[in-house]
C-alpha cells in the first residue's frame, strides 16, 4: 500500500453493515475497523495513552481516554470521554466503562486515517471518485428488483434528505434506483435515513 493512497483506501471502504445500535446511538464495530485496518496496512499500530500510568484521564468535566493510532508512520490521535449508553459522562466509570470508551475511542482515532469517516462527518455513504470512471453494475432481473410503490418511497426520502442521488447509485452500484434489489431496500432507506440522524 502506498503511503500517499491509504487514505483514500480506507475511506472507499463500506462500513454501512458493521455499525452497531445500542441505544439510539450508531457504533463503527471494533473489530471490523481493526481487521480493516490490518488488511490495509499489516504495520498498523495503535496505542492507549496513560495518564500518570493509568488509561484515562480524571478531570472535573468527567474521565477521558485517548488511543493513538500510526498508520504508514502518520500518528493520528483521538480523546473520548468515558460515556454510558445516552453518551452521557459517567460520574464514577468501571473498568468495563473505560474499556468500552478504549474500543469507542480506537474506533474514531482509525476513521482519522479515513476508515468509517464519513459517518462521524454525518454522511450516509462513502465518497465516490468522480473522476474515475464507474463501473457499469450488471442489471438485476425485473423479478428482482425493488416495487414501483417502494422506489417512489425512496426517491422522496432522497429529495426530502438532500441526498445526493448519484453517490447513493454508486454506492449501490446500480444506474437507477429501480435497479436496486429487494435485499437491498432496508440498507437503502438506512443509508438515506442516517442523512436524517445527522
């Protein structure tokens, strides 16, 4: 992987099926960042930071960690508070508390290097390079395609959202949203309600 590339490879990478709900908050997967990481660059290394020896930081505004992660020698490092399932800080935090907020934490130093970036940025679907030329998807059989009722559907959540049909086709990888297959309608109307969230 070239130095000037890993970026913007990690940020091409679809992470729309490894977020996790809890609560009414979204989460990037831990493990799925770390493994997508390592696939990307096997020298990847990421570090918990200590404060006097300990892994986070006891301040009067609440605890804090921060993680710092190099990723073809560029350190990127990101400062979490320690919060409960509202993203509320939490008084006197455990040990599963501080560790949950290390996961949270490693998550969003890694999207600094571009991987799940654009969910913290509050976009539903990565970015898309305009410039190269797309690759024509191959058309579903009208048996498999989404229902005219639910492409209606689709369409005016996409013009109330504001979000930007070409992208969203890409991302599909589809020439239109009729093309879009059945299986795929629940992550579509995710991707174009996280547009909503945001």
């Amino acid at each position: 992987m070239e130095a000037t590339n890993y970026f913007e490879r990690l940020s091409r990478v679809n992470v729309n099926e490894h977020i996790e709900k809890k609560g009414q908050f979204s989460y990037l997967s831990w493990p799925f960042a770390v493994q997508e990481l390592r696939l990307a660059d096997p020298t990847a290394t990421w570090e918990v930071r200590r404060f006097d020896s300990l892994p986070y930081l006891r301040t009067e505004l609440g605890y804090f960690v921060e993680v710092a992660v190099t990723v073809q020698g560029v350190t990127l490092s990101q400062i979490h508070p320690v919060l409960d399932a509202r993203n509320q800080p939490i008084a006197e935090p455990s040990a599963f508390d501080i560790n949950t907020s290390i996961q949270r934490c490693l998550v969003k130093a890694i999207a600094l290097h571009g991987l799940g970036l654009y969910v913290y940025a509050g976009e539903d679907l990565p970015a898309v390079d305009s410039d190269k030329p797309a690759t024509a998807p191959t058309p579903l059989p009208p048996r498999r395609r989404i229902t005219e009722r639910q492409v209606a559907y689709l369409r005016k959540l996409i013009e109330e959202r504001g979000t930007d049909l070409q992208r969203f086709l890409a991302f599909f990888r589809v020439d239109n949203l009729e093309d879009i297959a059945p299986a795929d309608f629940d992550r579509a109307l995710k991707a174009v309600n996280a547009r909503r969230a945001a």
